[in-house]
C-alpha cells in the first residue's frame, strides 16, 4: 500500500521500526523529518474508509 503512493523505501523502513533493514547511508546520512514520517502516514490513513 505504501508503494501505492509513492512513499520511498527509508521511510517505509522508518514507519514500520525495520532500522535494521536499513542501509549503512540509511542509518547514517539520513535524517527524516517528522512531519515526513507524519505526511506518509496520512496517505495511508486518507485511503481507509
């Protein structure tokens, strides 16, 4: 579902807790911003009836 809309795979890994899934760069060089995190999920959420 997350695909679906267009929500890269870090944030994905993010969302769902798998930081160990996550890359070295991931981890490391990739810092998301809440409101990324916040904005992904209302897209999941906008499509639940």
């Amino acid at each position: 579902m997350m695909k679906e809309h267009s929500i890269d795979e870090t944030t994905i890994k993010k969302i769902v807790g798998h930081s160990g899934a996550m890359t070295l760069t991931e981890r490391v060089y990739t810092h998301l911003d809440v409101q990324v995190l916040i904005d992904a999920i209302n897209k999941i959420v906008g499509d639940i009836p």
